[in-house]
C-alpha cells in the first residue's frame, strides 16, 4: 500500500523565521497538498540555550499571514501531540536507553574542560580532533572504561552524554530525492551527542524520534541538514525502523543577491530589504527587523517569489497561484545548485500581484494611508483614481506618490519644465483655455479633451508645450497619467482654480 504523505516543518524557535525557512516550509505545504496528504508543525526547541521567547508565537503568526495552514501541529493540534520538543523530553529517554540496551551508543563522561585540553593537543599536532571511531578508546567513555568504573561513574551521578557509535568502515548511502546518491564513510563521522544526563535529548536524537513517532513520509529540508543525513540513516538503522524511514530531499541554499554565500538578515539590511515575513522586535536588544508584510508585500506575491526560488515549473509562465503550484509542484524539478534572491524581481512580482487585484480592494488599503493624511475621500473615487496609477506602482504604498496630486494642489512647480516649457505667451493661451474649460458644462474626460485639443490645433499651437504647461499647472511636474481623466476626477472648479493659481505664481517670483 501507497504510504500516506505526510511532512513536517520543524523550526527552532531561535528567532524569527528567516525566509530560507520559509521557502522549505512552502515546499513541505506543496509537496503535502499535491498529494493528498499532511503537513505539520513541530516546534524543536530542546535547545534550551538558543530559546527566544516569542519566537514560537511569530512562527504561528507569519504562517498565519501567509495563508498557509498546518494541518496538525503546535497551535493547531492532532493525534501524534504534543508538537513541542520540550513538552516531549520525557518520551525520549525510552529511546535513548534502548540505544544503550543496544549497544549503538555509549556514555562518555568527558567534561568540557577534558575535551578541550584534547582538542589542543590535537592542535598543536596540527590535527582536527573529533570524538569518533579513532579517538573514542583513549577518552572516558563506557567504551574505554570498565562496566565496574561506568557504572560506578552512573551511581555517583556524573554528568555524561550519550553519544552514537558509528561502527568503523561503513559506507552510509543516502538516497536524497534532489542530488541522488550521497555516500558518506563512517570513519569521518563524529559520535554525535544524542542525550545529556540533565534528561534533554539533543536534535538528532528528538528528530528521528519524532519523525518516527509522526509517522513522517518524507523530510524536505535545507541542505544544511545534509552533513546531519548519515546519522539520521544510522539511527533508522539502530532502532530497527528503516522499513518506514522517511525519504529525504534536501534543498538548495537560498543565496544573497550578490557573490555567493548563504543569505542572511545581514544583508537584507546592507542591501535594504526583508528577511523575516513580519517585522520582529529583538526581545533582548530592542532592535527591530523589518518584515515583507510591513514593506507591502502580498502574502500571495511572497509565495510566488519563493516558490520560484530553487524551483521551477519547466515553463516560461512565472505568475503563479497557490492551487496552481500545488497542482504543477514536484520535487524533480527542484535546482541542486543555490538560488539567488533577487530583490529586483521580488518587486516586479509585487507589482504584477498588485496589476490583477480589483481595484477596489486596493483602494481600501489605499484609503487606510490616506485617512493617515488626513484626506477624507470615498472609496468609489479612489477607486477611480487607483485605476489611473496602479500600473506604476509596486506597492499600495507606490500610490501615494503617483497620485497625491489628487488630493493637493502643487506646493511648488518643476523649475526644469518651467525653463524648458513656460514661454511667454503661455499664460494668456492657459487663461483662454481657462474660460473654454469654464465653459463646458458636462465636464468630464472627453469632453475637456475635445475642446483643449480642438482650442489648440485651431490656433495652431505647439501642443506638447501647452500640453506640459497645463500638466505643470495641475500636477506641479511632467509626472501622472492621462491629463484629462485627472482633470475629470478632480473636478470642473478645481482643475480650473489650479490653472489660474499656476498663470498667478509660475514666473513671478523671479
Ligand atoms: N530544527 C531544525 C531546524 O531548525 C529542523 C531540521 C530538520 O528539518 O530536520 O531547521
């Protein structure tokens, strides 16, 4: 029988979520909805010492923002609970003894200090030192020491670790559903602590007893998780689970925009723009990280940025929906090679997200900013005048700027249009066009282009100058869509009161 699909997206609440993070979650939620099956939520924080509080709230909270939904998890529930490492720590002991009863690990009770007086000798041999199959017989372990010495050692409550024991010359296949075979030899590989005597498992052990006990079908996950993969398989192997070990797929790293290496919230802030989904407060030092939510971003332009970021559908299309990637997502069609964030072509997906919203829904967002200004306007107009400028802007925010004019009446007029445009004759033929406009009393786009155009072939006019002057005299620049529809929007008594102030004030203060 098929087995059920079901993944897991497993963060350590050490911060907020970076959007490397993120693309693996997408990828997790994509591959679960293709096909039929589950996605999960399990918060691994048996890291005590990288916990940050909040953290776990803002996970919940981005994803919320998203639109994308765990089916079962922390915050959510389900059958295979609880979804938080830390509530878990009691279950893991089990485990770890059966490891011990086993023989596939072994306590070493080595304190730091030892260890690091170790590791300087191996320096100065300028050697790497690793607790594994060469060195674990001269360290302090259950391996070197006698069961008497061990067990003495339990009684008197040392702290130890337990460690996994690689067994020496062994080849460890992994089948990666991205890169294929990855073959790893035992004898480079470091014991890894899976336990510590204070009762937390580390990781590695938490995570394939979970995996495990959550019956995940396949982990999909970032290839810094690769080195970690040939433990992973071992321990499949020592607790007799392989028949049900889930796949693998490790996932290409998310690059900076420039040169090469990993993206990091450093550069986001070098290079100006978001790591994080939500914007996040820093609990400890106050500093704040700005979020793609809070720079305008669509939910659904962000998951179209990042699902095209180390996967691609084989086609040109680019704009893609949710359901849309859901159907056409595959884990073949993922890159072995890194993805570089482009900030440039996350803008351009913005502004084409923002090109197919209604414009009434724009316009509610939009007139959210302008209650912010003080500007009290129905939503039907400025739906009208979202119409007009939308296709300039990348964010609902862009429209502001594209369209204040709207609203205000120029403060000042572009000096460079005036030298090149404001002849001496022009306010007489804008007085004169003045009374034309005055003097139509259906007012609207058409009308008004009728007469101006009509006004100035018939006195053969130069049409792009009186043109731009009118556009200075409205706007107060060259910017802003079809003069007529502005003209049209802001109305008769205001387009010519606007005309009249510029003849007054454009050329008299010099
Ligand atoms: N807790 C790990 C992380 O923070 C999860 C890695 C995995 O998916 O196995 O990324």
């Amino acid at each position: 029988m098929e087995r059920k699909v079901r993944v897991r997206f497993a963060p350590s609440p050490t911060g907020p979520l970076h959007i490397g993070g993120v693309r693996t979650a997408l990828y997790n939620y994509l591959f679960a909805k293709k096909h039929g099956g589950d996605f999960l939520l399990r918060i691994e924080d048996t890291d005590q010492t990288r916990f940050v509080p909040g953290a776990e709230e803002y996970i919940i909270k981005a994803f919320d923002w998203l639109g994308i939904k765990f089916d079962e998890g922390q915050g959510i529930g389900g059958d295979y609970g609880p979804y938080r490492q830390s509530d878990r720590k009691e279950m893991y002991k089990e485990y770890a003894d059966k490891l011990i009863d086993s023989g596939w690990a072994y306590y070493a009770f080595d304190t730091p200090e030892e260890l690091d007086n170790v590791r300087k000798e191996f320096e100065k041999e300028k050697k790497n030192f690793q607790y594994d199959c060469n060195t674990r017989s001269s360290l302090k372990n259950s391996l070197s020491l006698s069961k008497e010495e061990t067990n003495s050692l339990l009684e008197k409550n040392t702290p130890y670790v337990l460690r996994f024991k690689f067994p020496k010359d062994t080849e460890i296949l992994i089948h990666d559903l991205i890169r294929g075979e990855v073959r790893m030899n035992s004898n480079l590989l470091d014991d890894k602590v899976l336990y510590k005597s204070d009762g937390m498992p580390t990781y590695h052990l938490a995570n394939i007893v979970d995996d495990h006990l959550m019956k995940i079908s396949h982990v999909i996950r970032g290839e810094e998780w690769l080195p970690s993969c040939p433990l992973h398989v071992m321990l499949y192997k020592a607790f007799g689970w392989e028949s049900t070990m889930p796949e693998f797929a490790h996932l290409p790293l998310l690059l900076k925009p420039e040169g090469n290496g990993k993206l990091s919230k450093r550069d986001g802030d070098r290079l100006g723009f978001p790591v994080f989904l939500l914007e996040w407060q820093d609990p400890i030092s106050k500093e704040t990280s700005s979020g793609y939510r809070e720079a305008g971003y669509f939910p659904e332009a962000v998951i179209n940025i990042l699902a095209l970021l180390g996967w691609n559908s084989g086609t040109e299309k680019e704009i893609f929906s949710l359901d849309e990637l859901i159907e056409i997502f595959s884990l073949e069609r993922i890159s072995k090679s890194g993805a570089k964030f482009d900030l440039e072509k996350a803008k351009w997906f913005n502004h084409q997200y923002l090109q197919l919203m209604p414009n009434n829904k724009i316009a509610e967002q939009y007139l959210s900013i302008l209650k912010e200004k003080n500007i009290d306007i129905c939503l039907e107009h400025v739906e009208k005048i979202v119409g007009l400028v939308k296709e300039r802007c990348n964010f609902v925010a862009d429209l502001w700027e594209q369209s204040s004019f709207f609203f205000l009446k120029p403060e000042s007029y572009d000096e460079k249009l005036i030298k090149k445009r404001w002849k001496d004759e022009v306010p007489q033929r804008l007085s004169e066009i003045v009374i034309i406009l005055n003097s139509i009393e259906d007012f609207n786009s058409h009308t008004a282009h009728d007469k101006v155009h009509a006004f100035i072939e018939g006195n053969e006019l130069n049409m792009g100058q009186i043109m731009n002057c009118l556009r200075l005299s409205i706007v107060g620049e060259g910017k802003g869509p079809d003069l007529f529809e502005i003209m049209a929007l802001i109305g008769k008594e205001e387009t010519l009161e606007r005309i009249n102030i510029a003849i007054e004030t454009i050329g008299k203060n010099e």
